[in-house]
C-alpha cells in the first residue's frame, strides 16, 4: 500500500471506515479514503466495488451507515448533494445532468441567477458565465442554446458551472466515456488547470490509460472494501488490474480464435450498399453463422449508423438486405426481430434498459412485446425465465425484483443482454457493449460473446477499443468514411496495425469513384 510522505499536507476530504448496507447487503465495508488539495486521484474497481456508492457518499446523495467524512479536517454529516455543494463538493456526472433547451450562460446559472430588483439579470449571468468559462479556457457564445454544441463542450460547460461556486472537490465520473481522443485532451488541459489552482479532483473512469496520464494517486476497492491506496507512477498497470480482479490479470488474455470453416451456405446476413443519412453510404458486409465481426472505426466513420441500418432502428435509402440468401426489407427493429435480428443500442440508459423497471420486468420486456398484449406472459413464467437469465449470464445482485438503476453498468449490461436473448435470435448487433463498464465486467461480457459465437449465433460487435475488438472478433470490418474500407482477419492484427488502418485517409481517387 502506498503511504505519502509525513511532509504532504493534511487531506482535504478524508473519509474515514465508510460502511453503507443496502438490506443484507453491504455496498460499503469499513473503508477509508484521503484526498489532497492540487492533486487528481482515481477511485478505481469493478462494477459492484463500491465507487458509486462512495461518491454518493461523499457528495451527499445518500448517508453513511457508519464512519466519517471530514472536509478540511471539519466533521460532515451530509443529507442531500446540497449540503455537500455547500461544503464545497461538485460532481459532474457521466450523463451530463444539464437542460439542452436553455442557453449555456442558464446552465451554469441555474438555480442561482443574479437577480436585480428581483428580475433575472440575464446580462449579468451572461457576463458571470463568460468569466466562469474563460477560467477553463473555453470560448463560447454563453447566450448560445445548450444543445448547439457538441457533447464535449457541454461536458466543459458542466464542468465551469461546477467550479463556479466556491469548489474545493470535483468528482468527474466517467467524464470521458462518450469523447474522442481530441476531445479528452481538452478535457486533460482544464482537469491540469483546475489542479493548479488547488482544487482536487476525483476522476472515476475504467480507461485505464487515462487514469495513468492525469491521475497522481489511485484507490482501489473490491467487494465494497479498500484493497489500497498507490502512486500511479508506482503501480504497473498488470498489478493494477490484478489488485481490482483479486485474481490474476491472465483471466484476460485474448480470446482463442478460430478459423470458421466456409461450408459454401449464405450468410445469415448480407448487405450490399447500404446507405442512411449522411454518414453511412454503400456499406457492404457479410456474416456467417457463428462469426463474430468487430467493426473498428473513428467516430463519424458509420459505425453506429451500419448497426441501425442493419437492425431496423434506422430506414435503409439505398440498398439491399438478404437473410439466409433471400431479400428482406427491415422498415422498423420490429422487422428485425421477426428475422430473429436482435440490437443493442451504445446508449445504454436511453435506448437500453429501463432503469425504474424491476430486473425481471427489463429481462422479459421485449419477449412480452413480441407476443403482444393479447398473449401475455404469466408471473411464473417471467419470473422463471428471468431467474434461468440471472443464472446464466451471473447477474449480481440475484435480486429479479430489484429496480435495474440499482446495478452497476456491467450488470445492467447483461440484464439488456438477457433481453435481447431472450427472443431467442440468430443476429445480435452489439454497439459499444461495455463502454463505461470495468475491466472485470468487460471481460466477462467479451467471453460471454465467445461463448455465444460456439452456440451458433452471429454477433457484429462495435467498440472503439481496437484491442478490444481484436480480442472478440473472427473477423474486422474497418470503416472509414460511411463504407467498409476492409475486412481483415483478426488473427492477422495487432492493436497498431489497426490504428494504422483505421486512420488511413481515403485515396484521391476512392474518393472520386464514389
């Protein structure tokens, strides 16, 4: 465990033998937490470890069962995120908590506008707002709609309007998860500012090369106990993951590959130029029965809108659709699940599972839906499928009756999973399956696509992690600018030289033919 030296100064935040029950269960047990002015520190475990609820802890969303939390060496007992703020703790959460529809200079604002003669002065709060995201080096039109501008300058926007109160702690949870590479480094310079100004930042994130470029120290917890605190410079990063699996980082090692033997029958799946709005144009690709097919591309290359096309979600304009060798049109995702065509969508919460809804409701959802309301399911038979899916796919808490938004993201992950197979398909199109889920959980998730892939079924898995989708894949389709550029097996790729072809700009002369 790595001890600082006796010369730092006293923690900022320390947060002494947390302990938080939920039931039976225990999220937190007895753990210990310090924090320093200047300094950036990641909370780092699993799904389940007990990250979140330790930052609601800190930032007040729920109460400690048992143990302290000191700021400046002051006792706080917090009952809502208000009191924290107050205390001088902001978050900025992975889903940006901010209103689209008001302008930049609203947000920050919100909910505390400068007022004159008991009226809003909006010229004010435009003037406060353009000096809040001077600070963080952000040069914005602060009367501009929210929703104007691309999702990292909204996340810099919640970040001025955190840092706008007298903040002396930031948690940025899973800051990064929906940027680019350009955009996290702009993210990286306000983070390297902020610090400067003594402000301290907790950074929860699972991409652990980010966690290794900004953060100072790291604290690991596992099963809702600390495992330890370490100078990030002093942790390699195979000891890093072993300390947050407690097992081995060999449970990681790629998956085997094997060659599919090409007995001549059509693909379960083909299409041929394929088009939907202005970012998929003429894809062409082909899936055969048992294959897994990663996608690689940078964003903007038709990724998302190829797994849309393909599933119904999105209206083809141009193209063509086969199953088993014979024509289909695939008008809605209705369509699609009558040929047995299954999606999962990247967002998750929005367009995944239903966080109010029971465990057991998210599981037998759509297979309710497919039947109609005329048909419908008894208790018993949700209540047995939804156990045999918990089961199968070992989704913890064992709870069916439990709301989905109480799990963490690998395991509401596999309850959307669960959905989907439950419908019993023959295609899965899984875009960015484990994006904001840990090393553990994303291992899980990837084997359980092998396995799937031996059981017969045809899976296209899109991830912007190339390692990632070298280490599912039979074969890589790589996009680039709305087609696939390339088919490549994945056995014949390093991570590099994928980059490479993921990077490579298109010909002059492609660009004519096309």
């Amino acid at each position: 465990m790595y001890l600082m030296p006796a010369t730092v100064a006293p923690p900022l935040l320390e947060v002494r033998g947390a302990s938080v029950r939920f039931g039976v269960e225990s999220a937190l047990s007895g753990v210990d937490f310090l924090l320093r002015a200047g300094e950036v520190h990641s909370l780092m475990g699993e799904n389940g470890a007990g990250k979140s609820t330790l930052i609601k802890a800190i930032t007040g969303a729920l109460r400690l069962d048992s143990g302290d939390i000191l700021v400046d060496g002051v006792r706080c007992r917090f009952s809502s995120p208000a009191e924290a703020q107050a205390a001088g703790i902001s978050t900025v959460y992975q889903e940006i908590d901010l209103l689209p529809n008001l302008t930049v200079a609203e947000n920050i604002w919100l909910g505390r506008e400068p007022r004159r003669w008991g009226i809003i002065d909006h010229a004010a709060m435009r003037e406060h707002a353009a000096a809040a995201l001077s600070a963080l080096g952000v040069e914005i039109d602060p009367a501009s709609v929210l929703s104007s501008h691309p999702l990292a300058i909204q996340q810099l926007v919640a970040i001025a309007r955190a840092v706008s109160v007298d903040v002396k702690v930031l948690v940025l949870d899973e800051p990064t998860s929906s940027l680019d590479a350009d955009e996290v480094a702009e993210l990286f310079r306000v983070i390297r500012e902020l610090k400067e100004t003594g402000i301290a930042v907790v950074f929860v994130s699972h991409f652990l090369d980010q966690v290794y470029e900004i953060c100072d120290r790291v604290t690991v917890l596992r099963g809702g106990r600390l495992v330890g605190e370490y100078a990030t410079r002093e942790l390699l990063r195979i000891d890093l993951v072993e300390k947050m699996l407690g097992a081995a980082a060999a449970s990681l090692a790629p998956i085997g590959q094997r060659v599919l033997d090409d007995d001549g029958s059509p693909s379960v799946i083909s299409a041929r130029g394929i088009a939907s709005g202005p970012r998929l144009r003429e894809a062409d690709i082909d899936l055969g029965e048992g294959e897994v097919i990663g996608v690689a591309g940078l964003l903007g290359s038709g990724r998302s809108e190829l797994a849309r096309a393909l599933t119904g979600v999105d209206r083809p304009t141009t193209g063509d659709v086969t199953i088993d060798g014979q024509p289909v049109r695939l008008t809605s995702p209705r369509d699609a699940i009558a040929q047995r065509i299954a999606y999962s969508s990247e967002n998750r919460r929005t367009e995944g599972v239903i966080g109010d809804l029971s465990v057991l409701d998210n599981i037998s959802l759509a297979l309710q839906a497919q039947r109609g309301i005329f048909h419908r399911l008894s208790t018993a038979r949700r209540r047995e499928l939804a156990h045999s899916w918990v089961e199968a796919l070992h989704i913890r808490p064992t709870d069916i009756d439990r709301p989905v938004s109480t799990l963490s993201g690998g395991n509401q992950q596999k309850v959307l999973l669960a959905r989907l197979l439950a419908l019993s398909p023959r295609v899965i199109v899984l875009d960015e399956p484990t994006r904001g889920i840990d090393v553990g959980a994303k291992a899980e998730i990837q084997r359980l696509v092998g396995e799937l892939s031996d059981n017969g079924l045809s899976i296209i898995y899109i991830s912007a992690e190339l390692d990632e989708v070298l280490r599912v894949a039979h074969l890589v389709a790589v996009m680039r600018d709305g087609v696939v550029a390339q088919i490549v097996p994945a056995v014949d790729l390093t991570p590099d030289a994928l980059l490479a072809l993921v990077a490579k700009p298109e010909s002059p002369e492609a660009g004519a033919d096309d």
